[in-house]
C-alpha cells in the first residue's frame, strides 16, 4: 500500500460527525489534542489514568525512550479494558469520506474505512498517478498502461512499452517473409533466410499460387455446374407453365361457350 493510502482515524472530529453521550465523550477526550481519542492507551497511573491518542503514547525521545505521560510524567500505558471498550462501541462516528454518510460504531470505524466504497486511493503500479475510489482503481487495473505484462518470450515489461518490444525485440515475434509471405519467427527469421534463399522463397510461393488456382478452379467449375442444372430446371419448368397455360386458355373458352362436356378440349391437350 502506498503512504498516501494507508487509513489513518481522522483528527478534528465535529460534533456533527459523532453520535454519543457527553459523559462517554468527556471520557475518552484525548488530553494532548483535546479531540475524540484516537487508537486509545490509558496512563497505567491510578491517580492519573487519562487517556492519550496512541501516535502520542509511542513517539520516542532522542534517546529512544518512550515519551511520559504527559500529566504525570507516568511512563506506562495500557490497552482499554472490557468496560472501556463497551463505553466506546456505543459511540458512532460519520464516515470521513466523501459521499458515504454513514455512522459507524468506534471499534469499527478503522474496518470501515479500509473497505469503505468511496475511499479514494491510488493506482500501484509505479509512476501511475491514477486515483479513485476502489470501483474505479480495480477497473483502471486491467488497462493501466503501467502495468506489468508478462510476453510470449517470458520477458516481464511495462504495458506501454509491449508494442516496440514486440515491433522490435521479441524473439516469438511473427515477421513476414517478403518473398514467401510466410510468417517467420524473429528468433528463425534470420536461419530461415539463409535456408531457403530469395529463389527458393519465391519457389515456395509460386507453388502455394498454383494450388491456390487449381482450388479455385474446381470450386469455380462446380458452380457452373449448378448454374447449368438450375438453368435446366428452369427450361423444364417454362415448359410445363407453357402447357398449363394453353390448358387455362381451353377451358375459358369452354366456359365462354357456355359447352358442359370440357372434358374433351382436355384430352385434345393433352
């Protein structure tokens, strides 16, 4: 995780951002920023026992020695005990970012913030200055152009830089013979040349030509011959609309002539 997204308890909370009693919130006012304690350690000191804000509790001296309580110079501090921590679960802090307006209870609000939707955080591939919240980062991943790919050639890069590579470089790449049209390993490109030959090349192309028309030409010669048997088909049909209309024509002259037996015109035509 990079520095700018780790999650920190927000300082300077409004009484607008937090729901709790005024006794609980007297309670746990931390005595060095005076604002709702932050990660609480309590000053083992009976007669003292305030509560500090953790990052205060932890910062050292020159020395390196742990700083004192400062109230009574105490240099001992604890966790909060069951009770203290039932007293800081009722109390509920709004959500600080931006577009969630939730209240969430103290002894999750540090969860929630890691997982909360609209928490803003950055790309982490290097030199990416992409940000967003998390919708956005997990979609933005899988086009990054800083990302980190993985070529044919086993070779890891970063994704902008995969097309010279590859126009370049990488020895899987596929390059066209100009003689052969076949396409030719970069790392064989050179063997292949000096294999074969500008003439045998164009030999081999050459030959792949003559069986490319010999195909054509068999597919070509069966669609003339579908052509003919459709044209066929076509004659024989013209023939037989031919007869059945001069049958059609015999008997409206029958029934013009208003003669009952047509029978007899239909086996003339026939």
């Amino acid at each position: 995780m990079q520095d700018q997204d780790k999650i920190h308890f927000p300082k300077n909370l409004g009484d607008d951002d937090i729901i709790a009693e005024k006794s609980d919130l007297e309670k746990f006012e931390c005595s060095i920023c005076l604002g709702m304690v932050r990660d609480p350690l309590f000053c083992t000191n009976l007669n003292c026992g305030k509560p500090f804000c953790k990052e205060y509790c932890l910062k050292k001296d020159k020395e390196g020695a742990i700083v004192y309580c400062p109230l009574c110079k105490n240099k001992g501090f604890r966790d909060p005990s069951y009770f203290e921590k039932d007293s800081l679960n009722r109390i509920e802090l709004l959500c600080e970012y931006s577009g969630c307006h939730k209240f969430i209870k103290y002894c999750e609000y540090m969860n929630h913030l890691e997982d909360c939707e609209h928490r803003v955080i950055h790309c982490k591939n290097k030199n990416c200055n992409a940000q967003g919240n998390k919708k956005f980062i997990e979609d933005h991943k899988k086009k990054c152009n800083y990302r980190i790919i993985k070529c044919e050639c086993e070779k890891e890069m970063v994704y902008h830089l995969f097309k010279k590579h590859i126009k370049k470089d990488c020895p899987e790449a596929l390059i066209p013979c100009k003689y052969c049209d076949d396409k030719i390993k970069r790392k064989n490109f050179e063997e292949h040349q000096k294999k074969n030959g500008n003439a045998e090349c164009i030999k081999d192309k050459y030959k792949k030509s003559q069986e490319e028309i010999k195909t054509m030409n068999k597919e070509l010669a069966e669609k003339i011959n579908e052509i003919k048997s459709v044209k066929k088909n076509n004659s024989n049909l013209k023939k037989e609309i031919e007869k059945l209309t001069k049958l059609l024509e015999g008997l409206r002259t029958l029934i013009n002539n208003g003669l009952n037996e047509p029978n007899a015109i239909i086996e003339e035509n026939h």
